[in-house]
C-alpha cells in the first residue's frame, strides 16, 4: 500500500502524540515537529509506503531528544500483560471444538494482540496498561471482518517453511501461541523482529522477555523500522527468508503496508493478520469501516496436490 492523501496529516499527528507523551519540554517538542515538517515536506514521495515516513520522523524524535528506547515503561507492561493472557488464551485454544476452531481462535487473538499499537491511530501513547486485557477482549468480541481462516489452515498444512513477521510488544506473547500451533502442523517457523526500538514494534529483548527466543528461530528484519522495510534497509537474511519460505505470515498493518507490495513478487503464499488502524488501509482490503480485525490472504492459495 503506497502513501496517500491522507497520509501525512496522519503521521504527523502520530508524531505529534508521541512528542506529548514522551518529552515534557515545549520548546523541543515545537523544534522536532518543526524539523519533521520540512522533512516530510521536501521527502514526500507517493510511491513509498506511509512506513517509510513514520520511521523517520520517529527516528528524528529518537534522535533529537536522546530516547535509545522511547516508552520502555510502557513496553515492558504490555509484555508482561501478554504474558498473562497467553496462559488463559492457551486454555479457551485447548478446549476448542475441532482443529478449525482452534486455530482461529488462536489466529483471533494474535490479531487482537495487534490492537496494542501505541501510534495515534492505534491505542495512542497515553495506553493504560491496566486496561489492556479488557480491551482485547472488546477486540475478539467484534469478530473477523475477513475470515480466510480455513484458507490459511490449508495452506499451513502444507507449507514446511513460514516465516512470521512480529509487530508490537505485547502482541508477542500471543503470537507465541499461534507460532506453537503452526509447528504442531509441523512447520519450520522462523520469526522475524525489529533490529531497534521504534513506536511499539518489538525488538529482540522483547522477544526474549515472552521467551519467544526458545520457541523459535529469530531473525532481525533490519534496523528500527515500522514494519519490515522494503528498500535497501532490509536485512540479508530476510531477503533470504522471503525468498524461501512458502508461506509468509504478517502481523500488523505496517507489515500489510509492505507485503501488498512485495506479494505478487514472492515465490510463497502470503498472509496478513492485522487490526486496520485507518480508512485507506480498510479500504485497500476491501472494507468499509476504518477499525477491523483481518486474517487475509493476498495471495491465492496454491493448487492442491
């Protein structure tokens, strides 16, 4: 999904979020937001996706105010509030009735979990951690708005390779319960984490606090970056992943911004499980309404053997 009209009044209010909620000091959120329009004013480019703009003035934030880590408190509690969730989600997934139901209730909650992304058009910066667990519940109570859940269970059935692509703390800790449940189908899962803090995405040290280090092998998708990077930022090694895995498995609407370009040039299925955060973004998929949860496959599944 490539930038459009809307775009930039997004990401700078995003910014602008963000800048309230970790810098006290007026003058030097005035002078980042300053310097974030003149970027953004002399980099805007339609052919990019709207990914590559958050990063950077995410990154100009980092930058200007010293953050190695913006919002640490807040991640590690979202962390510890997946942590929490994955044992109770784990038991509704073993008293399921039938292989279907389980993995989409497994699936339901690993796109729930994409509801604690920290930006503006997300939970915003202000989340209170003590609310979390009540809002997901809200979130899986709304349903699938597309529910290719059976054609995504066919495709994990014969699929050896799946490479996951994380998105946000917390949602981790879930996405250890479905990446589980792919390997009980007997699939290789290789999972692919941000090289650096940026907004809520998860970095390796998140994935190590869920343990998800010890389920799976890891991979860095590059630097900090929103979602995967589709430029020469992307790392070596999940150039290579994309190239061999047969199935690829998104998480988030960063990652679905990247993977509606890359998809019809990937030699695997490609699947996207995400809460959309924005009309532009729905819309792409086919919906109506800014806010949905979505298990979408955006490739078509490959014939049957």
């Amino acid at each position: 999904m490539r930038t459009g009209l809307r775009c930039p009044a997004c990401i700078l209010d995003d910014l602008r979020g963000a800048l309230e909620d970790s810098i006290p000091d007026e003058a030097l959120r005035r002078r980042i937001m300053g310097q974030a329009l003149v970027w953004l004013a002399g980099a805007l480019d339609y052919d990019r996706i709207p990914s590559y703009f958050i990063t950077r003035v995410h990154r100009l934030l980092k930058e200007q105010a010293g953050l190695a880590v913006p919002f640490r408190e807040l991640r590690r509690r979202c962390n510890e509030s997946g942590l929490r969730l994955a044992p109770l989600v784990q038991a509704r997934a073993d008293a399921a009735v039938g292989d279907l139901e389980r993995f989409r209730l497994l699936v339901q909650w690993a796109i729930a979990g994409n509801h604690l992304d920290f930006r503006t058009v997300g939970t915003g910066y202000d989340l209170a951690p003590e609310a979390i667990e009540v809002a997901l519940e809200g979130v899986i109570g709304e349903g699938l708005a597309i529910d290719d859940t059976p054609r995504l269970l066919e495709l994990v059935r014969r699929s050896p390779t799946v490479l996951y692509l994380a998105d946000n703390v917390g949602e981790i800790a879930l996405d250890a319960l479905l990446i589980a449940e792919l390997q009980r189908y007997g699939c290789a899962v290789t999972v692919a984490i941000k090289g650096g803090p940026i907004t809520s995405d998860a970095t390796l040290d998140d994935a190590r606090a869920v343990s998800l280090d010890r389920l799976a092998p890891l991979i860095l998708t590059g630097p900090d970056t929103l979602g995967i990077p589709i430029d020469e930022e992307m790392s070596p090694e999940l150039r290579q992943a994309l190239a061999r895995s047969e199935l690829v498995i998104g998480k988030g609407q960063a990652n679905y911004y990247a993977l509606s370009e890359l998809a019809s040039d990937l030699p695997g299925q490609v699947a996207c499980l995400l809460r959309t955060k924005c009309l532009p973004a729905a819309a792409g998929l086919g919906l109506s309404v800014p806010r949905a949860n979505v298990a979408a496959i955006l490739t078509r599944p490959a014939p049957g053997p």
